[in-house]
C-alpha cells in the first residue's frame, strides 16, 4: 500500500527526503512557505497544500524538517498547523535536530490530541537522503518506531531505535559533537600540511584503512585543500547544536572542554558573517589575516 505522507518543511534537506520519497512511490503532500521549494518538489510528482493542516488532513505520516523547536511548535500547534488538520493516531515523524526536552514536551502535547511523535534526526546530509542512505537515530515507543520505519526506510540504510521519546534528538547532539570536532581537526590538519609543502591532496588515500581514516576526512580534506565551499550544510546550523550539546552537558555536568572550544570558533566564524556557508569554509580560521580573501 503506499504510504500517504505530509511534509512539512522543503528546504535543502527536507526538499531532499521529500524528492526520494516521491521518487520511492510515496504519496507526497508538501507545505513550506516558500513556493519555489514547494513547486520543486511537484515538479517531482508530489502534491502542495496550502497549510500544514491540509497536508496533515489526507496524511496518515507527517514529518517534520524545520530548524528550532519554536518552529516546529507553530508548524504543529499554531493556525492552520498540523494538529489543525490530522486524525486521531497520525504519526509524526520530526527529523528536525532540536532540544531534547523540547522534544518531550512537544510529544506530550501531541498525545494530549491523539498523535503520536516519533523524534528522528538525521546524519548524512542532503546527497545521503537523494539516495536513500541516511543514518537515523529514533526516540519513541517502540510500536511507533516500528511504524515510522515504513517510511523512513525509503530515506535511511541505517535506523536505530534509541529509547524513548528524545532519545533520538540526544544521539544527534552526540552525533553533532563528534562530527564538529571531526571537521575541525581535519580543516587543522589540512592547514598544516599545506604549510608543511606537502601534497595534502594524497592524504586521504594515504591515510585510508588506519586510525586516522575517516568519512570526514575522505570527503572534506580535498575540499579544504581546493576550497571547495560548495554548501551542503551550515555552519550556524553547527553553532546550535553545538550549543545544544553544551545546554545538555551542564544539566548532566559533564565536562566538555574540546566541544567548547569547537563551538566558539563556529560562533566566530559565524559573527564574521560566514554562518551561511558549508562547513568547508572552517578553512577561513586557520588561513589568517595574511591569507588570501575568502571567495
């Protein structure tokens, strides 16, 4: 049977999972205030509604692809949002990366109106979703993951229940640590090995198989090397789940020094104005003041 599905949110990485949902032989209903993103997925075969309760209204699966959780809330409980136009037991799927408390709450809320919420963030980016290999990290009950992953299995090669509600969101911050951190060093790395003379190119092959191998380092050490600042992502979107991260280490008073200093170069980078841009451009921390402009 296929599945009937809402999206909410068609930007660049919502616009990604909506494009293989419909191309996976899903039935889409998209909403997003900008008609260009919306007119890019109906190219693709999938329908517009005019609100978010439309969408949810000929929906039995709404997922979420939204940027803080006070948007999720208004795209959920505000006029003409989701909760306005669903059935009783319409599963949403939120794979924005927000608070987990947030998180809580806003699935508390839903159940008060008969939803059910199942939180999945998401790593891998938008060319991960276009081709169905996501990593998904998923908070709920366990009969709402299980159904959640009729859908989301057209999206992910990797899906792991985590616990209940908010699970999800705390392995993304967990997740969004270690990626910031990743990025950081091998942008470091890369600097020294340009500075050194040597071929930083050939790195990555060098290093593959060993300790020091990575995803991060396979893909974006020949990107800093070639400032390749193509945007796949943003370094804002980095500073607020960084942050994130930091809200929840001083509720659990779990010390966090290197996250810490991670987080404060994303914020000046950000505060530099280049918050807008691929996390390629951390590039610009180490080049300094005698380097060449940023283009």
């Amino acid at each position: 049977m296929t599945n009937r599905v809402a999206l909410i949110g068609a930007g660049a990485m919502g616009g990604s999972i909506g494009a293989r949902l419909v191309e996976t032989g899903n039935r889409l209903t998209v909403f997003d205030p900008g008609p260009d993103k919306v007119q890019a997925l109906v190219d693709k075969g999938a329908f517009a509604a005019p609100s978010a309760a439309e969408a949810a209204a000929v929906s039995d699966y709404v997922i979420l692809s939204l940027n803080a959780p006070a948007i999720v809330r208004q795209a959920v409980f505000g006029d003409a949002g989701v909760a306005a136009g669903a059935q009783a037991g319409t599963l949403i799927i939120d794979m924005s990366s927000i608070d987990p408390n947030a998180t809580k709450q806003l699935a508390a809320d839903a159940a008060e109106k008969g939803l059910r919420w199942v939180d999945s963030p998401l790593s891998g980016g938008a060319p991960k979703a276009l081709i169905g290999e996501l990593t998904l990290m998923a908070g709920g009950a366990a009969q709402d993951v299980k159904d959640a992953h009729a859908v989301l299995r057209h999206v992910a090669s990797n899906y792991t229940h985590m616990g209940s509600v908010g699970a999800g969101q705390t392995t993304k911050l967990i997740n969004q640590v270690l990626c910031g951190l990743g990025f950081l060093a091998v942008a470091e790395a890369t600097q020294l090995a340009l500075d050194a003379g040597v071929d930083a190119a050939k790195i990555p092959q060098a290093l593959m198989g060993g300790r020091a191998d990575s995803a991060i380092l396979q893909e974006y050490m020949p990107r800093f090397v070639t400032k390749d600042y193509r945007r796949t992502g943003r370094i804002d979107n980095m500073v607020k789940d960084l942050a994130g991260a930091q809200d929840l280490a001083r509720r659990t008073n779990t010390a966090m020094p290197l996250t810490a200093a991670c987080a404060e170069i994303h914020r000046m980078l950000t505060a530099a104005g280049l918050g807008g841009e691929d996390q390629a451009a951390l590039m610009e921390f180490f080049r300094g003041p005698n380097k060449e402009n940023f283009k």
